[in-house]
C-alpha cells in the first residue's frame, strides 16, 4: 500500500510525503519544520520516519527547508546536478545539504531508492532545472509533476502510465 499526504502546494511551501508500510520518503521540503513536525504529529507519524528526500527544482518555495531536514534527521537529498547547484546558491536556504548526503539524479534514469523505484523526467518551467517524478512502490505507481509550465510528450508518457497522479501547475 502507498500513502500521499501534500503538507503543502504552492507559492508558500510545497512538500509531499510518499509512505509505504516500512519506508518514506518527502518530495520537496519548501514548508517550515516547526510546522512540518506538527503536520506529521497529526497524522501520528514521526520525520524519523522519513528516509529519503527528493528535489524537483531549486525554487524556495520547494526547498527552504531541505538542507535543514537532511541535517537533522541525516537524510540523503535526490536531485539533478543543476537542482542541486541551485540549493547551494539560493540564500532562503540558510542550511545547505552536506556533500555527503548529495545524491545526483539523471532524468530518464531510473534508480532504486529503499522501496521505491524512481524515475525523474523533464518538466518545463523557469528554474535552473526542474523534473517530475514517476514512482513505482507498494504494487502501484505515482507521477508528481510541480510547477509545469506546459505539458511536453515525455510528460505525456508518464501521465498515461500513471495509476495516481498529482500535478501542481500555478503558472
């Protein structure tokens, strides 16, 4: 079984959680984690939890707090070369992912990571780098795509693939 739970969509902080039975991972930290940890207290699950971070692009409102959670809670963060030279040079994020909890993404490259198989993808939009996700885990697949400035064919691809989908487009 897969469990979703969005503790934010939009301009003021965008972090999802993906959950299965024994691993989780967030997708984005752009929310504070004062309330983060009280979100997840609501829900009667712990940010020890978590075992696994992934980035869809450098804009703070998806990754204010993601050095800070990967600090804490010694947490590996996944994203693109660009993405991650992005977190490194935005000044919202006052804690930076260490090095050594750096993981790098290539889209179109599928990779293992604890429970879920993950492949990232090109989404258009107007960071350094930005890409959706397509997630297999549970017996069933997820595709998250944030911020898309317009729907490209690979897009496509994953959409029609995807048994849940959730798609955050304000622009």
């Amino acid at each position: 079984m897969l469990k979703f739970i969005s503790f934010g969509s939009g301009s003021s902080g965008n972090c999802y959680l993906l959950m299965t039975p024994s691993d989780a991972l967030l997708i984005d930290i752009g929310v504070g984690l004062r309330g983060l940890k009280k979100d997840f207290r609501t829900y009667g699950i712990s940010l020890s939890q978590v075992h696994h971070v992934l980035v869809t692009h450098d804009h703070a409102d998806h990754i204010k707090s993601v050095g800070s959670f990967s600090h804490d809670y010694q947490v590996p963060v996944y994203a693109t070369h660009e993405v991650h030279a992005g977190i490194n040079r935005n000044y919202c994020v006052t804690q930076k992912v260490s090095p050594e909890l750096m993981h790098e993404l290539e889209k179109g490259h599928t990779i293992t990571i604890g429970d879920f198989t993950v492949t990232p993808f090109g989404v258009p939009h107007d960071s350094s780098d930005n890409v959706g996700f397509f997630i297999e885990a549970g017996g069933t697949n997820f595709c998250i795509i944030t911020d898309a400035g317009s729907v490209t064919d690979e897009m496509k691809t994953f959409i029609r693939r995807a048994r849940h989908l959730v798609i955050e487009a304000n622009h």
